[in-house]
C-alpha cells in the first residue's frame, strides 16, 4: 500500500465509520497520546524501566500505527500530501546531510 493509498483508506474508514474527522486540535492531542503510548513501550523495551502488568498486553506495532494513522487524519484534515511531503523531506535531508553524517566521528564504529 503506498502513502497515497493509506490517506485515501483513512479517509474512506472516516467517512464510512466515523461519522467526520476529531478537530484539528482534537487530533493533535490524540497524536500526542498516542506518541506518548509508543514511547512508553520503547522505555520499557529498550530503556531501563521495566513493564508494568498493564503494559504487557501493548503492542509496539499496533501503537506505531496509531500514530500514523492519527498523523494521516491530520494530513487529509489540512490538505498535506504526505507522498509529496515525504518526497520533498527526504529531498531536503539528502542535500542538506549528504556528508554530514558520513564525516560525524560519533557515527563511526568501533571497528574502524
């Protein structure tokens, strides 16, 4: 499924489910929530705070989605193509760090 084909889903699922999108600012707090859900599972798996028995039946993927799925609302909300977007921001981020990354000593592996 491209981006493209993923906001054209979202929209449908809201138009035929949903009743209408949350509010802008609706959805930017439930965007924050959700980041907020995501970021709980990564301290937990990958920092130093251990699960709680509430947090075991979480699911990184399912909370990644969330997240996409709320910043697609957005998207189609604002009228942002985040195919083209996208695009453009890697774009940018070639041109802007295409040595910059390469030439940071604190990237390079102990290997070497």
């Amino acid at each position: 499924m491209t981006i493209e084909q993923a906001q054209q889903e979202v929209d449908n699922w809201i138009k035929t489910y949903g009743v209408r999108y949350f509010s802008e600012l609706t959805n930017l707090a439930i965007l924050t929530e959700e980041v907020g859900e995501m970021a709980r599972i990564m301290a937990r798996t990958y920092g130093d705070q251990s699960f709680k028995k509430s947090d075991l039946d979480k699911n990184l993927a399912d909370e990644m989605a969330d997240v996409l799925w709320v910043l697609m609302c957005l998207a189609n909300q604002t009228g942002v193509d985040l195919t083209e977007a996208f695009q453009k921001n890697l774009e940018k981020k070639t041109k802007r760090d295409a040595t910059r990354h390469l030439e940071n000593e604190k990237l390079k592996s102990n290997d070497e």
